[in-house]
C-alpha cells in the first residue's frame, strides 16, 4: 500500500489511547493519520545496506597462516619472498601460561596489511588441499619472472597456470601457485605474462606443490617454537 492509499484510508480516522496516569489532567493522546504516514515514509528512506549507512571496513589489517616453527616461516616469508619483519615474537604470555602461542608479523606487499605468522603444530593443511589459499598479484611478468627464480633456489616446486589459450608468447593472466613449509596455498597472480609451453592449463595436481617441512627445519635455529615440556 502506497502512503497516498494509506492517508485516504485513514483521512477520517483517529486513534484514542488510553488516559495517562499520573498525571494531574487526563489527557488523550491522539495520532493523526498525516504523522503515521510520516513515520511510514521515514522508514522507507532509511538506508538498507552497510555502504548507505557508511559502515564499510576501511582496509585489510592482517591475514594469520599456522605454522609449527615462527624461524622456518621467517626464512621463507622474509628470506625467500621479500618480506620484512615489523613485529618480533613475544613467548612470554605463553611460558606464563596467560595464553599459547605466538606470532610473527610479516609485510609481505606494499599496502596496508600483513601477514601473522602464528605458532600452531596442528591443522596444517593436507598436501591435495588447494582452498583456502592467500592471493597476491605482481605488476610485471618480469616480476614474477623473479619469484620464480626466488623459489627455485630454494627448492620450493611450483605450478604456473593459465585458463586462456593463446599463441606462444602471447601475453595471458597467469597464477603462480606455492606454498609455504607447512603447506599453506599461496597464490602469486600477473595480468600479462607470455605463455609458454610450460604453463598448466586450468587444471594441475596439487600435491605436486608438495616438499618437506623438516629440511626447512633443521636449518633454521631454535626459538621458532616453545621448548618441549619436561
């Protein structure tokens, strides 16, 4: 019903509440039909969504990936990917007992947001698990060009894939796809990288991505992890 339709409906009506109490006077209280459908199209102008109402998230704070040693993922996050540090682990809420664990927090791209690395020897993800995964894009071909050669001295296998045929050369959206030494899926996308023969299309084995987690281990130092309970 229209408020026009609601207002003809109601032109010779009247509401009578009740008389208030405690009150020297009794009064009634009456609502004329022009005020109800007043109230009826200020309800209807009232914004719906978050964006009307400007409740929209300002921008990504931080992502966390568990790890099972906070030094193994310091040396593949800051040595092989470009990170930096901007927050040292702290373990001692944890030796106190105030909470378990700890986490590193690493800028990885640049803009706002990073990534907390916190310590978890549970729930890794298992080696054919492709989602979740954490996508980040490279401007250049001849950036990715360079995580590659990054991840290939490092021994970390990966997957270059593309949904697009194209001729040899041509320049087509690529995803770079790794994952850190506890098997967290990590996505590297380009826009524009030339297709080459190497490149998967659409489909890849997951597993492939897979490489053992105690080599990273044994050369890093100890401190990525509490100190077993005796």
């Amino acid at each position: 019903m229209s408020a026009t339709d609601f207002k003809e409906r109601l032109a010779d009506w009247r509401l009578v509440a009740r008389p208030l109490q405690n009150s020297r006077e009794e009064r009634m209280r009456i609502i004329a039909p022009e005020e109800i459908v007043e109230r009826i199209g200020m309800a209807d102008t009232q914004p719906r969504s978050a964006a009307d109402r400007d409740l929209r998230l300002l921008h990504l704070d931080h992502f966390n990936v568990p790890v099972r040693d906070l030094n193994v993922a310091r040396r593949f996050y800051c040595d092989v990917l470009g990170g930096l540090v901007i927050q040292e682990p702290n373990w001692r809420p944890h030796d106190v007992g105030r909470y378990r664990g700890a986490h590193l927090d690493i800028q990885l791209f640049n803009d706002e947001g990073h990534i907390n690395a916190y310590w978890q020897p549970w729930g890794q993800p298992g080696p054919d698990q492709l989602f979740p995964h954490r996508a980040f894009r490279v401007p250049t071909a001849a950036k990715l060009d360079e995580m590659i050669s990054r991840l290939k001295a490092a021994r970390v296998p990966f997957v270059l894939a593309t949904r697009q045929e194209a001729r040899e050369g041509t320049p087509v959206p690529v995803s770079l796809y790794f994952r850190d030494p506890d098997g967290n899926q990590l996505e590297l996308h380009c826009d524009a990288y030339p297709i080459r023969s190497e490149i998967a299309m659409n489909v890849f084995d997951p597993t492939v991505q897979y490489y053992p987690w105690r080599d990273w281990r044994a050369a890093v130092s100890e401190g990525g992890a509490p100190r077993p309970e005796r």
